[in-house]
C-alpha cells in the first residue's frame, strides 16, 4: 500500500472543469471523430441543430446532455458514431433580433444588407451555444460543424426541393393560407399556437329578401363582407323554412352581391348562439372546409398588410382590429346590433410572433401530403419509439392533417425558392442537383434546366434554350425553415455528399428530440423519407419531455422561473454557491441555492431523476443533494482504490478467489449484463440506476468493507478484484460522466475509459458456474452487516470497536473470517 495516486482529497468543479479543457487538446479529434470507410457497425445520431437565439434553455441543455450519452454509450458497444454538430440559424427568430436590435423593420433594408447583418448577429449566440454544448460534455464532432445557413445545407434543401418538384410531389397553387400580416409571410398549420383573450360576441341582426329578420353571432364582424353562405344545421326545425332563401348582408359592401343563400351544414352547432352560422372566406379553417364543399366563390377580404380590401365597404383600407370597432359602430348606429357582450375565446397566432393569423388566398409552394399520410403511417411503424407511448404524438399529428404544407415564406434570411420564372410564366428554370442559388440576385447556372411550369416536363438545358426564355423573374420567397432543418438527417446521413455511406446509413440510426416539435420537425423529415425513398426516416425515435420549474411549470420569459443553464454548469467553481431567483406559483420570489454542482452532477441527474418521454422538473438544490454524493461516493472509492498497486494483468482472474470475491463478481457480472443490455436498447434510466445502486451500494458499503483487511495486508486477489471492478465499473459510467471517469481510469489505469470501444465484462473464469447461488447471499449479508451496525450504535459502540455474543448466520459461514475481521467480533 502506498499513498493515493490521486492526490485530490474529494471531486470538484475546478477539477471538473480543468479535465474538460485538457481533453479540447489535438486528440479530440482522432477519439470522437467519425470515420465512414470504417468496418464497425455505423451509427448515426441526427442531433437536433438548436437555434442561437440568446440563452440556451436548460431544459434542452439537459436534452442534449443525454443525447452524448446515447452516442458514448454506443461507442463503448463497439459502433462507429457520427455525433454531429450543427447550428440551425435560418428563420425569423434572427431576423426579429436583428429588427429589434437596429430599431429597423426589415423591408426597410436592401435585402442584401438586411442578410450581412443576419449572418454577423446570428455568430455570438452561435459561439455560445458551441462553449456550452462543449461545457456540458457533448462529444460532438466540431471540426465538422454543419450551419443549416451554409450554402452546402442550402444546397440540399434546394436539390430535394427540385426533385420533389419534378415528380410532382411539389406544387405551386392559389389556396387559402394561414398568413400572419404583421410579419408579412405564409405559415403551416403547425406553426399556429392559440391563445386566451377576451372579445366581444356580437348578435347582429340579418334580413331575409321576405322581410324576416335573423340573428346571427360573431366575434369578428369585420368579416360580413367576406361572408359567401349562412348555414343552419339540417336537423334544426327552427330554420328549415329558411333553406335556400337568400339573406342580406348587414353591413354595406362593394364589388360583390350584397346578399347570399341559406344552406345546411352538419358543422353548425345549434346550442351556440342563434345556432345561425355566416361562413366567411376565410374566417377560420371550418370556413376553408365549408367554402371548398360548396365551391364557392371566395372573396378577399384582407390584404397581406393586415388591411381591409375595397370589398369591405365603408371599412377599406382599415387594420383589421379598427375595422372590427368600426363594424361594430355602423351594426349599432343601423339598430342591427342586437347585443354585445364579452367573451373568451381561443384565438390563433403565429407561434414565432405572437401575431392573430388570418386566413388569405395566396400562390404559394406546397408538398403535397395528403396522399401519402396512410403510408407515412406504415413506414413509421417500422421505427422503434422510445419510449413507445410517445408514437401517439405523430398519430395524433398526422390525424388531424387535411391540407397541404405551404412551404414558401416572404421573409429573407431563409433559404431561397430556386426557380427563375420566363417572361411568359409558362416556363421555369431549375438549378443543377447539389448547387445553391439566390434567384433574387443572380442568374441561372449554366447547366440548370428548363422545364414546363404545369406539366413539370423537362425541356431542355437553360444554355440552349436561354435565348427563347425572354428576360428571367427570379423567385424572391424562401422556404420555410422546417423546410431546411427537415434535413437534417439526410445531410448528416451522406445524402448528395456522400452516396457511399448514405447507402450503409440510412435510414438514419436515431433521431432524439423533445416531444413538442414532434408536430414540426420530425413530422416532416417523415414525409421527407416517405416521398424521396419510400423509407422510414428512421431506426430509432427518442423523443423526451420537457424540462419544467420546480412546480412543474413550463419555464417561461413572462412566468419569471427560468434557471440559466450556464449557472448550473458553472456552480462551484472557484468556489463560489450558486443562487437563483425565480417566481413560485403564488408570483413571489423564491431563492434557491446550492454550493456545487457542474456538468457531471448535471448529467447524473437527468440520467437518474426521470425516465425518457417524462417531463423533469429543474430544482438546483435537489440536483445537488441527491446527485453529488454520489459522484463523492465513487470518486472515494476510486480514490480508496489507488492506494493498491494494480495487478500487471487484470485479464486474468486470480484461481484462489475468496468466497465474497466471488460474490461480488457474480453480483457485478449480473450488474455489467444489465447495463450493456440498457446500453444496446437506449434505456439510459436503466444503465444509470444500476450502476449508481451498485456503485453506491453493495460494493463500497459491504464487500469493501468485508476486504479493507485483506487489502492493508496486501492481498493481491483482493486487490485484483477491486481494480478490476472499479474500472470496468469506471467504463459502463463514461457515457454519463465522461469528464469523471475520464480522469479516475486515466490516473489509475494509464487509460481513458472513454476511449474504451468494447464493453467491458468479466473474463472467464471470473465468475462461478453458481452465480445464482452466490447472488442469493446478498440479502443476507446486507441484512446481517446492517444488524451489526445498528447494534454498535444502539450500544453507543464506534463501528471498529469489538462486539461479541454474535453468530454468523449458517448460510454466511464461507465468508466467516472475513466478517469476523470486518466487524471485530470476539
């Protein structure tokens, strides 16, 4: 025995962090870089390229922790992992900063300005991302950073963008989209969040050509002028004498019929007001379905500023909001007000913007989708969900679908639509497979081609046939940015830039994500692998809650209880506690404090605290207390553990192994098997449960202290068998505290447990025939060591001081000697 090669006393953030820099060194890249020529089985992690935009939550930040985990730990299974870095930083959310930061809105810019000042806003919130995702531990391939603003992204959004097109799967239609005026661009259904507010339910008065009056209730009286049918249930008795007569609007309008017909439709609800319904193009989406049955004639009613059209009367030219104060004083001052009065209803806004949507007729760019939702639904059977229960978040998606997804936005920091227009319309250009263009600026590459804008028939290359195309319209929308980052695991898979290894790799290995975007992103990668191959986008779908407040509630910039990720990562170095300040429940302050933590007891947690698919609440003070003793626990026993030279072969087990040697080896294979079997299904709850039990529990606590004595006098069967446990033990940890264990296995082994590519299990011989047998001791020996304990403290007796009048129970009598040693019994 000798004095302790690791010469700090206890672990520490200083030590955390310092470890962490020393492996940012030349070997970073050579141990997790991602070889694709390679022999072993290749795994590919789709990591969710997060948006920069300001302070990475915590909630993701722990996502993403656990993210590194299932890459680490299909490492040490022996698999060639791709754990990619990307950044996705096309969108609105940049062009908002960008606004808010120069006090300029951006159609005030030179769009090519306006896109310089994206780029150069965007990088510091990028770089801070990188220096956390770097802190927390994520072994990512940095030197291969993949921006989904980069033109070689660009490039692959664009290239499938124009295969889709080709075949058909991709149209450009006059439909009615959801539009958010404010910000002036088309957006999908599932970008639209509702919230609660408070408007005014008016019951206006209408009148039959015959003279009979009809109330009718509407919060957005602004729209009678769009009105194109009123409908009645057809089982309400009430109205049938109404069916198919025609019925004047209330309010004055132009450029149109001032009256409609009375119908029937099954979707009136006749316990909701008069149970009299106008059907408006496009008041919301039962108006979209009502006017499509009926084929009816929309009228636009609403301008893509948010303003009324001249079909609006007396209210042209009005913002929508005004024109519904103004409707509701021309309906009052004409005695067809009825009543008014206040109430809450859900309405739809952009979830970027917060902005109240309206419903416009507009040309824009689809994929067609629902034609295919049957399918999609079979493929993504063939992908393994985990946890399972969390499929129904696409079920349930994919059943409420029933429109196609707009994929063209008016906004500018996007990527660009790649189509140039001929000067008669009847004739597009399209960029050669694998380029990116900006049809707003630049002209067609020389080998792009020509097709027919409504038959999509290839015509000819652009170089011959330029000259019979007249003077180009390039495109000036862009896509939407699902559109880009729906992607993701076709551009990290191979797919253009490496055809080799996206044959071997796809469909993709795993795609791990949180449950909200479920909707969003993995929805339309989905579709994306459904109508480019047929094929599930992938093997595996890991789809996590959501990280919550200490109460459980969302973490939210108005709410008042957001935790700073950085601060967590950070608390304890130098020393210095942590502190956070956040709104409770009941709106008051409440401090929480905690004296360390950092990335590895961070990690500890999320892999510990909660299954996956479970949404976890964030407390700092609960991370620390019940996760830092147990990194204590183990780096004392590692500690412990460095006193005792090493066997020069650890691969040979000793032939003279004492009885609780092979009960503890027999209790640890069963352990090891459990975790390489958690490992290989990606049940990262279970892998950590285990070996926290095993090495906080019967390890340290009885069979260490059933062996100290062999040990001090320099047992080398025993010390076989604690270096032998203690690494082995050291790798199966790695994938959750690499930092940790890292420097453990590296100061006592002279090797790093996360370079370890085989899972480590006993060799044989190691372990007994009779594993069983020996693992049926084990309540045994807890409950008589447990006995003793209690015994000498009842007896006010320090736990080396002798103790007699004890029997070793019957069952125990093979580690006799050792107990009697342990607990000095006379």
């Amino acid at each position: 025995m000798s004095a302790p090669r690791i010469p700090e006393k206890r672990w520490n953030i200083d030590l955390e962090k310092r470890i962490q820099e020393s492996l940012f060194d030349e070997s970073y890249s050579k141990r997790y870089s991602f070889d694709p020529k390679s022999e072993r089985e290749i795994f590919i992690i789709d990591t969710p390229p997060p948006y920069p935009s300001g302070t990475w939550h915590i909630g993701a930040v722990a996502q993403y922790s656990m993210i590194d985990v299932i890459a680490r730990s299909q490492r040490l299974l022996g698999k060639e992992v791709c754990f990619p870095w990307g950044v996705d930083r096309n969108g609105i959310n940049i062009e908002f900063t960008v606004e808010k930061k120069y006090g300029r809105k951006m159609r005030t810019y030179e769009r090519g300005e306006f896109l310089d000042l994206c780029a150069e806003t965007i990088e510091p919130y990028t770089q801070a991302m990188r220096d956390t995702a770097k802190r927390v531990g994520l072994s990512c391939d940095y030197d291969n950073e993949y921006l989904t603003d980069a033109p070689d992204y660009r490039a692959v959004t664009q290239s499938i963008f124009v295969d889709l097109f080709k075949r058909g799967d991709i149209v450009e239609d006059l439909r009615p989209n959801i539009y958010d005026p404010v910000e002036g661009t088309t957006i999908a259904e599932a970008e639209v969040q509702r919230i609660t507010r408070k408007t005014l339910l008016c019951d206006v008065r209408w009148t039959t050509e015959d003279g009979e009056d009809v109330v009718i209730s509407t919060t957005r009286p602004e729209m009678i002028c769009a009105c194109g049918v009123v409908v009645v249930h057809p089982n309400d008795d009430r109205y049938s004498h109404l069916i198919g007569k025609r019925i004047h609007l209330p309010i004055l309008v132009a450029d149109r019929d001032p009256t409609v017909e009375i119908r029937t439709h099954p979707s009136v609800k006749m316990d909701f007001g008069s149970g009299v319904l106008m059907i408006c193009s496009f008041g919301d989406q039962n108006d979209v379905v009502v006017f499509r049955e009926f084929a009816l004639r929309p009228f636009v009613a609403v301008d893509l500023e948010g303003r009324m059209t001249s079909v609006g009367g007396p209210l042209a030219g009005m913002p929508t909001e005004k024109a519904r104060a103004a409707a509701i004083d021309i309906l009052r001052d004409s005695e067809r007000l009825v009543a008014a009065e206040e109430h809450m209803q859900e309405v739809p806004v952009s979830e970027r913007g917060r902005n109240p949507v309206e419903i416009i007729l507009l040309k824009e760019w689809y994929v067609r989708q629902t034609h295919i939702l049957d399918r999609l639904a079979e493929l993504s059977d063939q992908s393994v969900f985990i946890p399972e229960r969390n499929r129904q978040y696409l079920h349930d998606w994919m059943e409420g679908i029933s429109i196609d997804w707009p994929i063209s936005r008016r906004r500018w920091y996007h990527t660009e639509v790649p189509i140039w227009y001929s000067e008669d319309g009847s004739r597009v250009v399209v960029p050669p497979f694998g380029s990116y263009v900006q049809p707003w600026r630049e002209s067609p590459p020389p080998d792009s081609e020509v097709l027919d804008r409504d038959t999509r028939k290839i015509l000819g290359s652009f170089v011959d046939l330029s000259s019979s195309l007249g003077e180009l319209e390039g495109e000036e929308r862009v896509f939407d940015t699902w559109m880009d980052s729906s992607n993701s695991n076709l551009y990290v898979s191979g797919y253009i830039s490496d055809p080799e290894l996206f044959e071997r790799a796809f469909p993709t290995s795993i795609r791990p994500q949180g449950k909200e975007i479920v909707r969003t992103w993995l929805y339309y990668t989905l579709l994306k692998s459904a109508l480019l191959f047929d094929k599930p986008g992938f093997q595996y779908i890991w789809v996590d809650g959501l990280g919550m407040d200490p109460w459980g509630r969302k973490m939210s910039k108005s709410l008042g209880n957001g935790i700073d990720a950085d601060s967590v990562l950070e608390c304890g170095a130098g020393g210095r506690p942590g502190s956070w300040s956040i709104k409770g429940p009941d709106g008051k302050q409440v401090q929480l404090r905690a004296g360390k933590i950092g990335s590895e007891c961070f990690r500890l947690w999320k892999a510990c605290d909660a299954q996956v698919g479970d949404d976890f609440h964030i407390n700092p003070e609960e991370i620390e207390a019940k996760y830092f003793g147990v990194l204590t626990k183990i780096f004392n026993v590692a500690r412990f553990a460095s006193q005792f030279d090493v066997p020069a072969d650890l691969e040979q087990p000793p032939r003279d192994l004492a009885p609780e040697d092979r009960w503890i080896l027999a209790e640890f294979d069963h352990v090891m098997a459990r975790v390489e079997d958690a490992w290989s299904r990606i049940d990262i709850y279970t892998a950590a449960q285990a070996i926290k039990r095993f090495g906080t529990g019967i390890f340290p606590s009885h069979w260490l202290e059933m062996t100290k004595s062999r040990l001090y006098d320099d047992d080398a069967v025993a010390a076989w068998t604690l270096h032998r446990v203690v690494r082995d033990l050291l790798s199966a940890l790695t994938p959750i505290c690499p930092f940790f264990t890292h420097y453990l296995s590296d100061t006592l082994y002279s090797q790093s447990s996360v370079d370890v590519r085989s899972f480590p299990r006993l060799p044989p011989g190691a372990v007994d025939d009779d594993i069983d047998a020996l693992r049926a001791l084990t309540p045994a020996i807890s409950e008589f060591n447990s006995m003793i304990w209690k015994l000498k403290k009842d007896s006010g007796l320090s736990l080396k001081s002798p103790i007699s009048g004890v029997e070793i129970p019957p069952e125990l009598s093979m580690m006799k000697q050792s107990l009697v040693r342990m607990h000095s019994i006379e």
